[in-house]
C-alpha cells in the first residue's frame, strides 16, 4: 500500500480491477490497514458529534416557534415532518450501504434527504461501527471484478484439438 494516499501498490503494467474509494476511507477498506480502524472510529465519533449538534439546531428551532406563538398545528407539523424526514432519509442511507442507489430517484428525493440529514447522520453513525459505510457493497463488487478479470485472464494450456473426448 502506497504511504500517501492510501491505494494499493499496482504495478506499472497491471490491467486489474482497481479498488473504488470510499468516503473518508480511501481504498484503506480493502486490506483494513493504514488507519482503517482509526478512521472508522473518527467516522463514528463525528457523525454522532454532527447528529448532536445538528439536534441541537433543530431544538432551538423548535424553540424558536414556540417563542413566536405560531400556533401548536404548525409547531406539530414541523416536529412530525422532519421525524418522518429523519427516518426517510436514515433508511435511503442504509439501504445504499448494500446496494447501489438509482438516480433518477435519489434526485426526487433530494429535498426530503436534506431535511432528514439527522437520520443520514445516525445511519453512518450505526454503520461505521460495524464496517466502513459502503464496504459491504464495495467488496462484493471489487471480488467481482477481480473473479472477472482472473476469468479472463487465465490461459488455456495445451492444444484443444488434441483433447480427449469423453464418450
């Protein structure tokens, strides 16, 4: 593995699969080595921190709505959306952890995601405790490829017109 950015050392002439990055962890994911565990505990710490903080925003929101006397309908409202917000976007979050998420529809969803960034938050939270969010996906992926590629790859000994039937 290369010191500075965490890739894996490929030589110059190698054509295999190479190892997508994820988030915070580089390709650090494939060996679990160069701080693999350090920063999935930073991962953790800080989404938990930001989720804290991010909760904390909303409280004073919520104080801000009762101090301007708004009414209890609005403040309900606003409590209940970014609950069902929250639990929205922790589930997207989660489910893109184990599978790759369709575009077209995370662009719908978009506005609601962003409402609901506590539950994202809580989901990398949860997640980075077990594995880097994304591994899962990744992993399968990459010991696809390079089943694929070895597939590929591998020369076929002998002459074929000379093998023996079976019969």
């Amino acid at each position: 593995m290369s010191e500075t950015n965490g890739t894996p050392d490929i030589p110059a002439g190698s054509t295999g699969p190479r190892p997508e990055p994820l988030r915070f962890f580089g390709t650090t994911w494939v060996d679990r080595d160069n701080g693999y565990t350090v920063r999935r505990i930073a991962v953790s710490a800080g989404s938990l921190a930001t989720a804290a903080a991010a909760c904390l925003v909303l409280r004073l929101a919520y104080q801000g709505l009762q101090i301007a006397d708004i009414g209890s309908f609005v403040t309900l409202l606003m409590v209940v959306m970014f609950a069902i917000c929250s639990a929205l976007a922790f589930r997207h979050t989660w489910d893109g952890f184990t599978k790759r998420p369709d575009l077209d529809r995370q662009a719908s969803l978009r506005g609601l995601l962003t409402i609901g960034f506590v539950g994202s938050l809580l989901a990398y939270f949860f997640r980075s405790l077990t594995e880097a969010p994304g591994e899962k996906l990744h992993r399968e992926e990459y010991e696809a490829a390079r089943k694929q590629h070895q597939n590929r790859t591998v020369r076929r000994t002998g002459n074929p017109s000379k093998k023996r039937r079976r019969g």
